[in-house]
C-alpha cells in the first residue's frame, strides 16, 4: 500500500508556544469547554470580534488556534502545499478511539483507503441501501401516531440504529446485539468527552474504551465471514473490495472503516433530522411546501431515481446544516511552518475550524439567523458566494465520504413522515439547543403530530 513519505510529523508533540497570537486557552484542564457548551455561537463571536479570525484558545483538553471565516478555510482544505494533517488534527481527540479511520489518515494513505471505500458508495450499493431503509422507515413511522408524550429525539435515534444495523452491518436492528452495540457507541461518544484521557477505572474514558474493545470484537467476527457472503451491506462491500492490484483491506482496516461510519453517521443524522423538525415545526408554510412537494410524486414507494426531483426537501437540508452543523468543530495540525490570516503558526500546531460561524457571518449570508432554505436555491445561491462558505459535509480531501447516503436516509425519511403527519412545536416550548457533544433540542424535542 502506498505510504506517505515523510511521517516523521506523526511522532511529534502538539505545539503550545502561541504566545504571539492573540486569544486565551482559558481555565487550566478544561480551556473554553464551558463557555463553549453554554453558548458555542456566541463564545465564537465573542473571540472574532475581539481576537480577529485568528486567535488561541483551549477545548476539551487540546489548545491551540481557532480559525474563523470561509478563505481560511479554503487555505487549510484545499491545502496545495500538503501541509494541514487531519490525523494529527484529531490525534488528541478521535485518535484516542477511532486510529486508523478514514478522518484519521493523511496524504496518500488517504486517497488510497477512500479510493477503495468508494463502491460501498457508488449508485448500485446506494439503490440496495434505499431497498433496505424505505420500507423500515415507513412501517416504524406509520406507529408513531399511537405514542403519547411523542418525543422526537429518542424515537428517531432508535430508527436510525435499526437502519444502519441493517444497512451497514446486515443485522437485525432490534434487540440484545444491536442494544450491546448501541451501548458501546454511546460509552465511546462519553469517553470523547472525558477530560481525563488515561483508562482509569470509573472513568468516562475507561468505559468509552470498553466499548471499544467491545466493537472491535464484534466488528473482528463479522468480517471473516463476509469475505464470502453475498450481502449487499456496506460490510460487505468494505470485506470485499480489491485495489486494482487485487488487494483487499485487512480485516483491521475493515473493522476500524465501518466502526467509524456507523458511529459518524448514525449521530449526525439524528442531528440533522432533530433540527430539521424543529425548524419546519415551527414553520406551518416551509411544512406545507414540503409535503406539497412529495405529494407530487404521487408515489407510495420513494425509488432512488426520485432523490434528485425533491429541491425543496434538498435545500432544507442544506439550510438545517447551515444553521445547526452536525460538526461543530473540525481539527486539523500544522505539519511545518506557515502563515494563516498573517500570523506565522508553527509546525505542530492544532487548529480549530467552526463551520457554523461562517454560516452564520452576514458578509455572506442574507439574514443568516433566519431558516430560510430558498437561499439554497436556484434564484439566490447564497452558498455559491465562496467555495467554502457552506461547509455543510466538510471540505476538500476530506469531504464526508457518506454524504450521499446521509442526504438519501433524511429525504426517505421525509418523504414518509410528511406524508403521514402534520406535526408542530408543543406549546410553550422552550427552544434550548444543544450543541456540544452532538448538537439536538436539549430536552428531547417534544412534538405534537397529527395523522393526515
């Protein structure tokens, strides 16, 4: 497999001697973290408008330098000069789980691993997966009606699991495997978030590694037995798939790729489609359009080739990612020396990108407070106003390899709730949102739904 030439990078330490950029780590240990979880946004505002789009800060136990603003962001991920690691980026964070993934992995190793994980996402797998979730959806769905107290939030979380069980693993989503699976995801989100970073027992970080070892157990079962098999999982296809020299990925490989996706993916999901209804919840005329628009299909059952005849339900997607990105932080380190927004950074140094902010920054957006999702269209293009502007699914190299299959999974999702439910805000709702560690209504995100 091809290497990177020069990994020497890889064993070096963060580097903290910032002192000439301007900004604060903030408390000892913790840094900004909680200043962050109370008011992400405004904690972002605070530091551009006092700092400038370059300055130091500390969060979840990493310091370093925030970088606010679309053509520094189009500097780091475009990255002619090959000099932005996203492995190194993430070392201190992702790294302590999830080595080895696709986010995790730099240069050539990169383009190589992505190259071959491409199939599980081209549009033959995508038909499969479309096959497998759309009668799911419905018939989970059409049971909804019948919950009293009806809250949005765990009910979609627990869709979604049984979805990409099957879609991604070809298992059963329900029952002891997929609740055990469930478990360990969610002791690995916790031990992310630790702030103690050594396998203590009692520690979030201790049960997160748990966890792991849990994954990588049963991830390392199933992949033996899907070299062979004939499933149309993205398992499957990840145990099957050669270079075009005729090599496969090793059974590590294949078990750290579809941990990752499975954990990446079920989360920012549940997020995306948690903002979604509570925008058009609070939205009775974008709710009409929307569901006026897949009536026009005039389908029971939504087919692939349908996917790209849903503008509306597209451009509200793209709107809830503007708004309330999944992703509230992406990492990435220095490998030498540069200059970022006329400040010399040295090598090794960790940098903070916030998509949100650029989201919301008025110089690129027409009242960029306001859910508005015909800015995505045709007339308006405001996210065509700079290549990195709209950061939606990230950017460059690194561009969110299942983009495709996310933006599918919300608009089956749509296509069959709209149909079925109107649906509203309970009264008096208090709109608290959570953004860190995954952005969601905050209490759950009670709803009100009426069947059609």
């Amino acid at each position: 497999m091809p290497q990177i030439a020069d990994l020497a990078y890889q064993e070096e330490p963060d580097n903290l001697n910032l002192t000439h950029i301007p900004g604060t780590f903030g408390l000892p240990l913790i840094g900004m973290t909680l200043s962050l979880v109370k008011d992400f946004y405004g904690t972002m505002d605070k530091h551009y408008k006092k700092y400038g789009p370059v300055s130091r800060i500390g969060f979840g136990g990493v310091k370093g330098l925030l970088i606010l603003g679309p053509e520094l962001y189009k500097q780091i991920f475009i990255d002619t000069e090959k000099n932005f690691s996203s492995r190194m980026g993430y070392n201190n964070s992702l790294g302590n789980f999830y080595g080895g993934a696709l986010l995790l992995q730099d240069g050539d190793e990169h383009r190589y691993q992505r190259r071959i994980m491409q199939t599980a996402f081209k549009t033959p797998a995508m038909k499969g997966y479309l096959k497998v979730m759309s009668p799911q959806i419905k018939q989970t769905t059409s049971e909804w009606g019948e919950i009293k107290n009806f809250h949005f939030v765990p009910e979609i979380k627990a869709l979604l699991l049984d979805v990409a069980c099957q879609t991604f693993i070809g298992i059963d989503g329900k029952g002891p495997v997929a609740d055990k699976i469930n478990k360990a995801f969610l002791d690995v989100g916790d031990g992310l978030m630790g702030m103690i970073k050594k396998e203590i027992p009692g520690t979030k970080f201790a049960r997160g590694k748990a966890g792991e070892r849990y994954l990588e157990e049963f991830f390392g079962e199933l992949v033996p037995q899907r070299r062979h098999s004939d499933g149309t999982d993205m398992l499957t296809y990840f145990s099957q798939e050669k270079d075009t020299d005729g090599n496969e990925f090793s059974d590590e490989e294949v078990r750290r790729h579809i941990s990752f996706l499975l954990f990446a993916a079920h989360d920012t999901t549940t997020s995306a489609l948690s903002h979604v209804m509570y925008e058009v919840g609070k939205s009775p005329e974008w709710q009409q359009r929307l569901r006026e628009e897949v009536l026009a299909l005039d389908k029971e059952e939504i087919e692939y080739e349908d996917l790209d005849n849903l503008p509306l339900l597209d451009n509200t997607v793209k709107e809830i990612l503007r708004m309330h990105p999944s992703v509230m932080m992406m990492q990435r380190r220095t490998i030498r020396e540069t200059e970022i927004g006329g400040h010399r950074v040295p090598a090794n140094t960790v940098l903070m990108i916030a998509p949100m902010y650029s989201h919301m920054m008025p110089e690129w957006w027409d009242k960029p407070e306001e859910f508005n999702p015909d800015r995505f269209g045709d007339e308006r293009k405001e996210h065509k106003r700079h290549s990195f502007n709209f950061m939606g699914f990230g950017g460059g190299a690194h561009k969110c390899i299942g983009m495709h299959f996310a933006l599918m999974q919300t608009k089956v999702f749509l296509f069959h709730f709209l149909k079925q439910y109107r649906f509203r805000l309970t009264d008096g709702f208090d709109p608290k949102l959570q953004r860190i560690p995954l952005p969601k209504p905050a209490d759950d995100l009670p709803l009100i739904i009426e069947r059609i």
